[in-house]
C-alpha cells in the first residue's frame, strides 16, 4: 500500500503542476515551445526524461534479461544518433524558430512533402506513445492491483490530461526533475541488485558466458546492430520529439549543448539497466524478459524506496508519452488541420491541439492493448519514421549541395515509409519481412537521389 500512496500523491503532484502552468502557458508559443526559454539543464533534463521512457527501463531491461550486454545499444544507439544531431544539425534546427518538424521539412521541400511528413508522423508516432502506455502498464502491475490493461488505461487518463492542461510550458518544468530522479534511482536499483546477486563476479558466474560478450554475441549479431543503428539511432538524428526539445531552446548554442550533454549520459545509463535486466536472469529466471526491470525494482528495495522509483520511473515514461503525443498532437493541428484551415485563431489552435491530444491518446491505447510490447511498439514507430522520412529530412539539410528536389523527397518518403510499415503489419507473412526496416531505409535513399536526378530542372530545360 505504501508503494502505492507514493505513486498516487505524485500523480496528483504532476495534475496539479498542470492545473498551475495553465494559465503561465498562455499563448500559442508558451504551449507548443515553452516560450523557447529553455536552459542547457532544462532542455538536457527534458531530452533524458524523453529518451528514458519504455524502451530504456522496461524495454532495455528486458533485452539484457533476453540476450545479456549487448541489450545496451538500443541506447547506445542512441548515444550515437544525438551526437551527430549535436555536431551536425541542432543550431540549425533551433535557429530555423519552428514549431514541428513538418514544419521544417516543408521549408526544405515545399507544401505536399510537408503534409506527406505531418501524416507519416501521426501514423508513426502512435507506436511510440504504445510503447510508454504498455511499459506503464507493466510496471504499476507489480503493485499486485489491477491487470497490466486496468494500469494502462489508468495512466493514459493521467498522462493525457497532464498534457491538454499545461502543454510544454509545464512538461520541460518536470522532465528536469524526473531524469535526476531516475537518473539516481537506477543506479541505487543496479547496486542493490548487484548486492543480492554477489557483485560482477556473482553475476558473470551465474549466467550463460555468451551475456557478456559485446559489441555482438551469438543472440545478437552485426546484422542486428546495423539494423538497431539505423532504425532506432536515426530517430534521435531526426525525430520530431528531439526536434520539439530543441524548439524549446533559448538559442542554438544551448541546443547544440544540451544534446552533447544528453549524449554523453545515455552511455552510462544504458549499461546500468541493462546490467539490472541480466541480475533479473539470475533473481528471477521465471519471469517474463519486460517484467525484470520492475520486478528488480520491486524485489530488492524497502517498500518506500521502490515506491519512489516506481514513482519516478512512472514520471519517466509520463514525460515520454507527454512530450510524443503533444508533437503528434501539434503536427495534426498545425501541419495539417490548418493547411484546410488557415483561418483558425491561435485560441482554437490550442483549443483543437487538446482536442487532439485526447483522440490519439485514445489511439495509442488501443494499439498497446493490442501489441502488448514495449520494443514491438517502439519498432513499429521507429521502423515506419527511418525508412520514409530520415534520409530526405538529412538531404533537405544540404538541398543545394546533394541538388535532390521535391519530387525525389516525395518519392522517397512515401516509398520507405510504406515499405517499412508492410514490414510491420502484425500477421502477414512476406518474404523478407524482418529485413524490411534496412530495406526500406536503403529505398528511400534510391528513390530520394534517383527521382531527384530525373526531375532536376537542369536536366529538363524548358523550352
């Protein structure tokens, strides 16, 4: 019961944070972008409680449960894809003053590849928000009341309205707060984890050898990593919820910072859950690979502690779902309601953004009711948005240089894109369906570069 008093009085915490930014959200500005007044702490704790959803608790956990160390790239995955955002793109996209990451696409490409990108996210990002909704449901489970469907019905009530009161003006204020919670209460998991199972020494004796091999192992092979970097690394490269951080910026040199900063801690963060995940092979053989992260949680600390760190690894994946579901809800208000629409105010734009905020919330839950897995949710987002939207948005970036055109980007967004939703499509059965992800996202490059050369206006003068 104590666990759950915790975990209920910082819902009410959260509710009432919302409740308080209503009104200091304001206008349009402060509720898509914070009023772009973001600090390197807050944007760096925002990215963290953004990044440390489903799939880096429960999700990660449960691959170091399944296949050992190397578990740890789905995060290092991302390590890698937000230093090269750092390096290469965050100025820019701070300092082009947007709101979505349609909206840049159509300032690189024009209207129709714009729309075509707003409908590609919305699709692809209902997976993502799944993928929070069913973590939540089996962490808030272990308290031994309600099935992991009344759990996840629970916490899409609370995330979803969290978000419609408050908007981003009161999302960055938490997620700063939320990341150092779990940023310490993992590694207070991952030590009292390695006391009950005899430290490293006890672990690497308790399990098969092939767990600690890396960068591959026998469960785990280069194919899977290069699959694994493409498909999950390109999304913190480009992605609409790295991009509305980053929007929330004060200036492009706190940005720029701010992913370096993140990058930087998602390396020991990685290893930490998925060594908590492995001592769960060993503490728990019997249960099930997405269960380890919460049972650990659960087994291991006092009732206070665990209650804590459930609360705060609940508030993780809250801020993760808060942070998709609003740049859903903002890409389907913004980039392709007001498209029919223009004439709309800024008060019933963020007045339909709610409204929006509620039916994809809704969506979202069906799909997690229906998948039931973390990593299968998180891979049918990421899967659909790399394949048809990472190459051309990268290009967009250097239009003139690479000379690709809006009917190459056109191309390649809807071809990858459709490729690499077939390969998802729960129970049909296709030849090659597992290696639809690298081939879409190999497509989408050929038609990009192909389409463009055949329709440069060099090479078609008018006459």
């Amino acid at each position: 019961m104590l666990q759950l008093s915790i975990i209920i009085v910082y819902f009410l915490a959260i509710i009432g944070i919302g409740v308080w930014s209503r009104k200091r959200a304001g206008s349009q500005d402060g509720f898509f972008v914070a009023h772009r007044k973001g600090t390197v702490l807050l944007i760096t704790g925002s990215l963290l409680a953004t990044a440390i959803g489903g799939s880096c608790t429960v999700g990660m956990a449960g691959l170091g449960f399944q296949q050992g160390l190397t578990g740890a790239w789905w995060l290092l995955a991302g390590s890698i894809g937000l230093s090269i955002l750092g390096f290469f793109f965050a100025r820019k996209v701070r300092d082009s003053a947007l709101y979505t990451l349609p909206e840049l696409v159509e300032r690189q490409y024009g209207h129709h590849v714009g729309l075509a990108a707003s409908i590609l996210i919305v699709i692809a990002w209902v997976g993502i928000v799944a993928g929070q909704i069913v973590a939540a449901g089996k962490v808030l489970s272990i308290l031994g009341i309600g099935s992991v469907t009344f759990w996840m019905i629970i916490f899409t009530i609370v995330f979803v309205t969290y978000a419609i009161l408050g908007g981003q003006f009161s999302i960055i204020r938490t997620d700063f707060i939320q990341a150092a919670i779990l940023f310490v209460g993992i590694f207070i998991t991952l030590a009292l984890a390695f006391s009950h199972v005899g430290g490293l020494d006890g672990l690497s004796s308790s399990i098969p050898p092939d767990y600690l091999s890396f960068p591959v192992s026998p469960a785990f092979n280069w194919k899977m990593l290069l699959s694994l970097l493409i498909l999950v690394g390109a999304t913190y490269v480009v992605g609409p919820d790295m991009y509305t951080r980053l929007f929330c910026a004060k200036e492009g040199k706190t940005a720029q910072l701010s992913t370096f900063l993140s990058a930087s801690l998602f390396v020991p963060i990685a290893f930490a859950i998925t060594l908590i995940g492995m001592s769960a092979k060993v503490l728990y053989p019997g249960i099930s690979p997405e269960q380890a992260f919460p049972q650990v949680i659960s087994g291991v600390l006092s009732p206070g502690l665990s209650g804590l760190i459930l609360a705060a690894l609940v508030a993780a994946l809250m801020s993760s779902a808060d942070t998709c579901l609003l740049s859903q809800s903002v890409i389907l208000t913004q980039d392709i309601f007001k498209r029919f629409r223009p004439s709309l105010d800024e008060r019933k734009t963020v007045l339909l953004t709610r409204l929006s905020l509620i039916v994809l919330g809704l969506v979202a839950l069906g799909l997690a009711i229906s998948l039931k897995g973390v990593i299968s949710s998180l891979l049918f987002a990421y899967t659909i948005f790399t394949c048809g939207l990472v190459v051309p948005v990268i290009a967009g970036f250097y239009k003139r240089r690479l000379r690709v055109t809006s009917q190459g980007a056109l191309a390649a967004l809807i071809g990858g894109g459709a490729i690499g939703l077939v390969g998802k499509i729960p129970y049909l059965d296709i030849p090659l369906k597992g290696d639809l992800g690298l081939i879409g996202f190999a497509i989408s490059a050929l038609l990009l570069f192909g389409v463009s050369f055949i329709t440069r206006s060099d090479l078609n003068p008018k006459f």
